[in-house]
C-alpha cells in the first residue's frame, strides 16, 4: 500500500483553512490532544491522498477492459458530466457532515465520544478537499456549462446546512444522539460509495477511495461503540440513558440513508459508465441488511448488561423470542429493544415516497393520523422542525392529488446562496422549486 500525499495550491488550501476557521473551531483542540486520544494513530494531515497502484483496466460497463481514463476529456460528455455531479456530490456530502457535526459536539456524554466525533469531521473536512482536488487537478469546463474549477470550488465552500445535494445533509442535528447515529447509518452509506466508486473508470476518482475508505471505517466506530456504550447504561438503569432515545434517532436517520442510494430502481449509469459496481436496489438491500446486523449487535450489548448471568446463546434466544412474539421475558418487553425500521418507513424519495408506512410496516389512509404517528416515533427536536412540517404540508397535497409525488418531491426546498465568495458575507434564502423548474423565493436571512 502506497499513498501519495497531494497539497492544493496555496489559495485553495487557504481557503478550506478559512472555512475550518468558520466551521470546524474545535480543529486546534483536536490536534493538540491527537495524542492523548489516538496514541497509535498516524497525526492528521490536511491533504489529499492519492492510493498508488491501483488497476488500470476498466472493471464494468461498456467499456470493460478497455485502460482507465485519466482526463476527463477522455470520457464522453455523458460521461463526465455524469461523474463530475459525483464529485461535487461527494464534496457537499464531506463538508456539510462537518457542518451538521458542529452544532451539537459539545454536548457529548464525555471527552472520548466528543474527540472521536472530532476526528470525524476532520477527516470528512479531508475527503472534502480530496473531492476539491479532483475538481481543480483537471479541466473540467467542457461539461460544466462553463463553470470553472475554482467556481466550483467557491459553490461548495458557500453551502451551509439546507442547501448541500443531499437531503441526510440538510438536517440539524437535535442532541448528540445525532452525531453518533448519523455516523452509524449515514456514514455507513459513505462506507458504501466509495466501496462501490473503487472500480471507477476514470483513474483519479478510484485511486481516492481507498485511502477514504480506512478513514470510513473510523466513522462507523465513532458512532456503533458509543450505541453500544449507551445501550449498556440504559440497561443497567441509568436514568439519562434509555434505548427510546437512540430508537427515535434511528427512525430519523435510516430513511434518509436509504434515499442516499438514489431511487432504488436507478443506477444502470453508473454501471454503463463503469463508475460503480451495483445498482441501486443491490446496495440498498445489502446495507439495510448489515444496519439489520448493527441494530442486532446493540440489542446483544443491551440485553448481556440486562442478565449479565446469561449465556451468548441464552441473549440470542431471548431476542429471537421477543422479536418473534413480541411479547416479554422477565420484565424486558419487545418495545424496550430497538428495531429498524420498515425501509418504506417515512420516505419521500424513491419508490417509497410519500407512502404512509409505519416502522413495523403498518399501513395508514389518514393523513393526520400518519403524521401524529410520526410525533410518537421521532425525537421531539425534529418534530418541531420546519423541516418536517413541510414534509407534512407535502404530503396533504399529494394525498390530496394536488400535486403528484413527484412535484411531492420537489416540492421540500433547499437553501441557495446570493453574494460574495466568503460565506460571512453571504444571505441565504429559502427556495420552492416548482413543477415547471421556476423558483419562488420564501424567505431571505443573513448567513
């Protein structure tokens, strides 16, 4: 294994430390106790790493066994254009996580969780400059409608939560319940991209996965060890600990995992251009299923510290019992565990969208009563929201045949940007997109 370590010029790397400086202001903190929290680990470097050696025949699609590209020139225009929303994809996704992360670090349970969710976002802040790395090593303006790399760059750097391509990015976050459970369900879906992005038939995006993906494998811990951590003392009866928390989060964020795939019956591009080696759906069902796993594991930690007498095979028993009559065994119910959720559950993209489904798959025909059911099963922070009140004005309309579930879809806005290239200086309005493609304006704040 060999990398190569890859520093952007001067002014682009200046201006990620700029907005370090913005978003990420426990960067020094974390750096200065490097050591003390991760002794065995090699100390953080801001910079992309390119893995040397990696295959230089084309794995998939129509081009199979046909030399890697190495120019974006090199691809059709489809092509390029094509991979590069991947990238900006991939940028927004790296730097809006650190965003979402900042708001609530200082509210992890001890010094350990809050350093590792740290590292985290300083080696998601590296994967986004790895993405702005590709946008600049290479021209790119022959499909991006003119739009030069360091616009491109400027773009990215000016998002802010509301307004990053996906929507798992353009939610608060409501405690630091969220940090670790976005890191165990979204991250995981990170984990999946650039598992599937390494055969990638243009050579510089699959030589940057590898390299991320020993950095993903981080991410996940920081966010399954502290669950099972927590899991543990809502067992043992800590009164701040309880495993209804970690389930309403969990309702919250796997949706919006799924949808991270894309539409579940979508992906043949990718796979024709040899960007990727699944199809939509074959990723979904394979994470869903190694979440089903992750959530099994908890229950295993949580019930062990419940009957710490008992037996590995003994805890196994028990939950294939209470998973199967739904019923009790000296005193834990089947609600005391956690489930995950029916992946129709609270969708609004895909082919699930704006389909009323319960967690267990239980189907509803009132609008109101959906939404109520909803109220019982996410944390009280995003049901206060404006994010979910407009869900729940979308999803009347469709209901209603007012709009169809496509307009449905379009219809939750995104945040775009008007100013200066410094996101100090930038205002902020709320965008409807509507059917035809216009936009009307809602509201307008300061940054």
């Amino acid at each position: 294994m060999k990398v190569e370590n890859v520093t952007l010029e001067k002014k682009y790397h200046d201006a990620v430390e700029h907005w370090r400086g913005h978003h990420f202001k426990d960067y020094e903190t974390l750096m200065d106790n490097w050591e003390k929290f991760f002794p065995k680990d090699e100390k953080f470097c801001l910079c992309a790493k390119m893995e040397i050696g990696t295959p230089d025949t084309i794995h998939i699609g129509e081009q199979k066994g046909e030399k890697k590209k190495l120019e974006p020139d090199q691809l059709t225009e489809d092509q390029a254009r094509h991979l590069l929303a991947i990238i900006k994809a991939q940028a927004s996704t790296e730097f809006g996580s650190i965003q979402q992360h900042a708001g609530t670090i200082d509210r992890a349970h001890d010094d350990q969780d809050r350093a590792w969710v740290m590292r985290v976002m300083a080696e998601e802040l590296r994967h986004g400059y790895q993405m702005l790395h590709l946008l600049l090593s290479k021209d790119w303006s022959h499909v991006s409608g003119g739009v030069t790399g360091p616009q491109m760059v400027e773009e990215i750097l000016s998002m802010t939560t509301g307004n990053h391509v996906l929507d798992a990015f353009n939610l608060d976050y409501d405690s630091f319940m969220d940090n670790i459970t976005f890191a165990a369900f979204i991250d995981r879906v990170g984990k999946y991209q650039l598992t599937m992005q390494k055969v990638c038939a243009y050579k510089p995006m699959a030589d940057s996965m590898p390299p991320m993906l020993r950095e993903e494998a981080f991410h996940l811990a920081a966010g399954v060890i502290p669950l099972r951590r927590f899991a543990e003392r809502a067992a043992k009866g800590d009164p701040l600990a309880n495993l209804e928390l970690v389930q309403q989060s969990i309702n919250k964020w796997f949706a919006r995992g799924l949808e991270m795939f894309g539409d579940e019956r979508g992906g043949g591009k990718n796979i024709q251009y040899g960007f990727k080696d699944l199809m939509n759906r074959e990723a979904v069902d394979q994470y869903t299923e190694e979440c089903r796993k992750m959530v099994r594991d908890i229950n295993t930690r949580f019930v062990r510290a419940r009957f710490p007498d008992y037996t590995p095979d003994k805890i196994e028993a028990v939950i294939d019992e209470l998973e199967k009559s739904r019923g009790s065994h000296q005193g834990l119910k089947f609600e005391d565990i956690l489930h995950l959720p029916d992946p129709r559950f609270f969708r609004r993209k895909g082919e699930c969208a704006f389909q009323m489904i319960g967690v267990n798959g239980e189907t509803f025909t009132e609008v109101e009563e959906y939404l109520r059911y909803l109220a019982k099963h996410l944390n009280s922070g995003y049901i206060a929201s404006r994010d979910l009140r407009l869900y729940a004005d979308a999803l009347r309309q469709v209901v209603k045949g007012e709009i169809t579930v496509e307009q449905g879809v379009k219809a939750m806005p995104k945040l775009k940007r008007l100013g200066g290239s410094c996101p100090c200086s930038r205002s902020v309005r709320w965008v409807m997109e509507e059917s035809n493609g216009t936009e009307t304006t809602v509201m307008t704040r300061p940054a």
